[in-house]
C-alpha cells in the first residue's frame, strides 16, 4: 500500500525533469539534475539537437556563493525563476537572490522577512513591489518598508485573499498592474455569514474554531475589489454597484493600467457582465457584454490582451455549448469567434510576440485526449503542433517560437519533446521508463459506453492480475460523477491511482466512468444535472454498473462501490437508492443534504432551497435510508470545512432512527481529504473493508 499511495507521485511516477522551464527571452531551456549525489542546474538549448545540455551551476557552487553572503548552504537546489536571458532568482532565508550566468555572480535582491505570520506574497515582476497578508490584513512592501494597506480590526473583514471559496477560477486575492505599481486586491465582509464550528480535538479540552460558511439559500459574504497605489498610498474601491451578494470574478488589468476589467456574476449566476473600471477614480467606463444563460454562466478565465495590439483581447466562453476562444476589442465589439466545434478549449497558453497567433490545447480529437493548436487571429488558420494519441501538456517559450511537449499515453509513460510551432521535432529530452515494468500489473482499458440519451460515456477497467475469463471475480465501481472533474483520460494509467492496480492484485476488476455532469464534454453535457444532482448521472453510471455486472468473468453478487466527496455522494445515493446493485461500498467526505453545502458550488447546480424545494429533496440521501441493504461505510475528516462532518453525523442518526446498520470511520484533524502517512491507513481500511465483505 504504501507503494501504491506513498510512492505513485514518487519513484513509482513515470520519471520527471524536475524544475524543467523555459529560460525567458531565449531559445534555451533549464532543468535540475543529480549528478554525483549532488544537484547541478543545467541549460539546453531547442535549436542545439547535437549538443546536450550543459552544467551552469552546481549546488557545490552555489552553496560556496551563498556563504560568501553569509548565507546557510541549500541541501537541494532551490525552486527559481528566470528574469531574463542570463540572469535567474530565488529566495532563501527569507532573502530574494539573483544569479548571474555570464558573470557568475550572487547578489541579494531584496529582503522577502515580513514576519512568521506573512502568507501569500505575492512579487510584482518590474517593480519586485510584494503584496502579503498577515492574519485578515493586506500589506506591501516597497523595498524600503512594509506600507500598511489595510488596517480593518474585525477578523471577519479579509483583505487580499482568495474569496468566493475558489470557485469561477479564483485562487488569489492580489492582483499587480503590468508595470508593478497598482494593486488591485479583493476585500471580502463576511460579518453577516453564519459562523460554523470545527472543532480541534488535540487540545485539553477541544477548543470550537468558528469559520465561516455560508450555506445554500442563507447570506452570502459582500466582496468589493480596492486598487492601491503604491507610490501615492492610497486606495481606490471599485464602483461594482449591484447586490451586495453578487460574485466579482477574473479581474485583469489593460496593458496601460488605466483600466480594471471584472466579470460580474449574479447571485443566480446565470448573468454576467463584462465590466471596465477606471483604476484612478473606480466608476464603471462601460459594459463591454453580457453572458445570459436559462441554468448557469461559469466564467473560469479573465480577459487576456494581445502583445502589440492594445485595444483587442481574447475571451473563453461556453456561450455556444462549447468552451471556445473569442477576440474582441475595448469596446466590447466581437471581432471574430477563433475556435468552433463540438469539443472544448482546455487551456490557453498565449500568443506569439507580434500578436498574430494564438495558442492553446484542446479536445478536438476525443475528450480523453489533449493536444495544442495555434490559431491564427486575424485568418482564422488552426494548425496542430503535436501528434500521438494521448495526453500533451505544453510550455511555450516566451519567444513562442518553441514548445516543451511531456507527453502520456495509456502505453507511454513519459516523453518530453520539443518541437517548432510549426509542428516539427527538434529532439526528445526525456524518455521515461516504465516504473511498474517489475510489477505484475492488471490489464488496463479505455473504452466507451452509451447512455440513454445517447451520449459517449468514457470508461477505464482494470482486469485482475493473472487473468482468467472462465473465473468470476469480484468488482469495484470507483465513481466521482460531479461538475468539473473528468476521470478518465489517454494517460498514465488512464488517469487512475495505483491503487487500482493494488486491487487487480487481489483479484479484483475495477472500473471507472465519467457520467453526464462531469467536466470537458460541453454545456450540455455538464448542465444534464442542472436541479437534480444526483439523477441523470446516477443513472449513466447504472448503465455501467449494469455493462461490468453482465461480464461473463464479474461475479454480479460480489461488487463493490467507492467514492469521494461528490463521489460520496453518489455512493451514499446509489446504495439507498438501488440498493440491489452493490453487497458493499465506501462514501468518502459524501455530501449527504445539498442544503448543508456552501452557496457558490450548490447554488450555481441546484438554485436555492427556497426556489429548487422539490430537487433539493430528490437529492437529499436522508430520504432514502429505509432502503439500504449492503455494508456500508462512511469515512469523514473531523476538521472537514468544505463538506462539513455534519453531513454524515446525519446520515447516521437517521440510520439509528431507521434501525440501519452502517459502519464509520473518522480522521481526526484531517479537513476534506486525507493526506500525508496517513492516506496509507485509510486505502488499507478501504481495501480491507472490500476484501472482508467481497
């Protein structure tokens, strides 16, 4: 077990690069190595197929640099960052260093000690101006001193953080102007929100830790954005007139800084406005557009403008049932639709310096595999850079005249090529080898399915080791089922742990589907559960139920089910509500009451309780306990804040109620997932609790 937990993202990982970037404004590329138990940072070049990559320094040397200023010696090489052609930062000991190549020199940038209670800083590239927070409070420093920039006493008052609770893309809560000396920044009053308690058990006795969480139907937290100038001191807080509920998400600033451009979402979310703010007085310049949709708007990207061409910018949209790149200019006025078809734009990496093309990855040839486009913007031209049928995971130099390809297939490991962006290799850097070759593995799947209304379902199945199809084994449907996240894939494994594989050892088929509902398949696709979590997708995953327990090799009486989270959910769901499927089945951190959920994630699929009564008690799992017939057994993390603990407590005084056996297992400490050594005791219960009743 511990091999397949512990070290999976390890020496059993298909072998890496590590630090593996492209160096800034050149055709090189850097990466860390070991090289006599020691580590040296090495430099190739994409043009140079014939020469390998050369030492530019080892960690002997930088140590010897590092304590010429004084500095404790690194027992690896630190994570750094390229600032141009020849010159490369990192920080150590709380200090911003900067290495010169060419002079073979280590220098102190700046000073990174802002104290023990400093937490996401956040560098301005031009100015190296940082934005931090300590505790609720927003703070920069200059390079001379920490400039006060929010000084609000009640806690419940959050300057400089992520808010919203990381949905629509949001992951910070600092956002610097191009030339490094605006910020603008989030500041989110939750006073009003319902405090929530988690409890902390290592302490005599357990202290109650309130947060805020503010549930479907209940009040929701006021968010406005501040810009702050650093040279004058002063802040600005944007005019987003609206209700004081409404979601301000992917904030971008324009090339000249003059402008704040935010996505404002309605509570309902299912209308957004594309909004200008002028950064020096905070009125709103203009509407740009609108996105109306009869379910929900998801906006995940900000704007991203054009290099050369100021006044035009490219914007991701689902507004045609397909997440696709659209130019506009400043205006607001639709220039031209860049993508179009019945797959989605995964990632946008970018243009090239004159502005003439576009880069990004897609689903264009399935929905299990990735490769990356250029689209010229003014043609029209889209043109594949990388073949293989499988997984591409591209960067783009800043040139963007080449492309780092690592690339994962259900058969190759790893390859790590670079090609031209016209499509060309130049030459494979990395060929990993298979890490399981000395393991006897179970034979592992992709194939499709249909549902009843039609659509593809993707499905991955591992056979047990040492195959017999005139055995009848025992299987395991390992199910998510949820908005955002896609299962399976042309990778590695097809996307899978190896606990998977840990369970084909032990005789066991596993099998995987992604059901309507899940990510990267199109609007419609995702919004099938728009209401009714719990419905359309339960029963795309019964017709693969239904698919593995007809296999002549599955013993239909000894199938297992598992799932974490939404996965939870659906496991606790399925079990109550077909309760004939499965003999036995874990539900991990399962959501139990939609409306014991927070508002951003619930509301956008379910509405509010208030307005969505009937699909709120469709979903409710509490109502279908009578039903239960398999073991069950439900695992909770006691500091869980994002599907709080009382969701299974419920579950399980319903069942006492209803004079229903289950079994429960809790994590103390542990939040929404459990992680560290301890991940290893859970997939041995989990894999216990399996081979007990299967």
């Amino acid at each position: 077990m511990e091999d397949a937990i512990i070290k999976q993202k390890t020496s059993l990982a298909p072998a890496k690069m590590r630090q593996l970037m492209w160096v800034k404004g050149s055709n090189n590329f850097s990466f860390v190595d070991t090289l006599n138990n020691s580590d040296v940072l090495l430099l190739g070049n994409a043009e140079n197929n014939k020469q390998p990559a050369k030492i530019i320094l080892t960690l002997v040397e930088l140590n010897q640099y590092l304590g010429q200023l004084h500095l404790n010696s690194l027992k690896q090489f630190p994570v750094l960052q390229w600032k141009s052609a020849s010159q490369f930062t990192f920080e150590a000991e709380k200090k911003s260093l900067v290495y010169d190549v060419k002079e073979k020199r280590l220098v102190v940038e700046a000073n990174r000690d802002f104290g023990a209670e400093a937490e996401n800083k956040d560098v301005a590239d031009k100015t190296n101006y940082v934005a931090y927070t300590i505790k609720n409070n927003l703070f920069v420093y200059d390079g001379k001193e920490n400039l006060i920039v929010t000084n609000d006493a009640n806690e419940n008052i959050v300057n400089g953080k992520s808010v919203h609770r990381e949905e629509f893309g949001i992951v910070k809560g600092t956002f610097w102007s191009p030339n490094g000396s605006l910020l603008a920044f989030y500041r989110m009053d939750q006073t009003m929100v319902t405090d929530y308690p988690i409890v902390d058990w290592t302490v005599r006795p357990a202290k109650n830790n309130m947060i805020k969480y503010p549930m479907a139907g209940d009040t929701s937290h006021q968010v406005t954005v501040g810009v702050y100038n650093v040279r004058t001191g002063k802040t600005v807080f944007l005019k987003t007139d609206g209700p004081k509920d409404q979601y301000l998400t992917n904030i971008a600033w324009s090339p000249d800084e003059q402008t704040v451009y935010i996505a404002v979402l309605n509570r309902d979310q299912n209308h957004l406005k594309l909004n200008a703010y002028n950064a020096a007085t905070g009125l709103l310049e203009r509407t740009l557009f609108e996105e109306k949709d009869e379910k929900y708007v998801q906006p995940k990207h900000p704007l991203v403008f054009v290099p050369k061409h100021p006044d035009q910018f490219v914007w991701q949209s689902e507004r045609d049932g397909y997440n696709h790149l659209y130019l506009y200019d400043i205006t607001g006025k639709l220039l031209k639709q860049l993508t179009k078809g019945n797959w989605v734009v995964t990632d946008f990496a970018g243009f090239d310096e004159r502005g003439v093309v576009a880069f990004y990855s897609s689903t264009a040839e399935s929905p299990v595999t990735r490769n990356f486009y250029s689209v010229d913007l003014k043609k029209g031209n889209i043109q594949r850079i990388t073949s293989g049928d499988g997984t591409h995971t591209v960067m783009l130099n800043s040139k963007a005249n080449y492309i780092i390809d690592n690339f994962q297939s259900a058969s190759i490991p790893r390859e790590i090529v670079v090609y031209t962006v016209k499509g060309k290799k130049v030459q494979t850097i990395k060929q990993a080898e298979n890490p399981l070759k000395d393991f006897k593995l179970g034979q592992m799947s992709l194939f499709k399915l249909k549902s009843d209304a039609g659509d593809d379902l993707h499905c991955r199945m591992f056979k047990p080791v040492d195959f017999d199809s005139t055995k009848k084994y025992p299987a395991i449907v390992y199910l998510y089922g949820g908005p955002n996240v896609q299962l399976v894939n042309n990778t590695w494994n097809g996307g899978g742990d190896l606990w998977f594989q840990y369970m084909a050892e032990r005789g066991f088929v596993v099998f995987t589907m992604d059901s309507r509902g899940s990510a990267n398949r199109g609007k419609s696709f995702e919004q099938a559960t728009f209401q009714h979590l719990g419905t359309v997708e339960m029963r795309d995953q019964v017709v693969g139920i239904n698919y593995v327990k007809s296999l002549k090799y599955v013993d239909a009486g000894r199938m297992g089910l598992m799932g974490w989270s939404y996965g939870g959910f659906m496991t606790s769901s399925i079990m109550t509500r077909y309760p004939d499927l499965f003999k036995a089945a874990v539900a991990g951190g399962p959501v139990i009451d939609w409306s014991y959920y927070e508002i951003m994630y619930t509301e956008r699929y379910m509405d509010t309780p208030q307005a969505n009564p009937d699909g709120y008690k469709e979903s409710n799992v509490l109502n279908y306990v009578d039903n239960l017939k398999g073991k069950l057994m439900l695992i909770h993390g006691s500091a869980d804040n994002v599907v709080v603990w009382q969701h299974s407590i419920q579950f399980l005084r319903t069942c006492v109620d209803k004079g229903k056996q289950v079994d429960y297992f809790v994590y103390p400490g542990h939040e929404h997932n459990v992680l560290g050594k301890d991940r290893v005791h859970l997939f041995n219960k989990i894999s216990d609790y399996f081979i007990q009743n299967l």
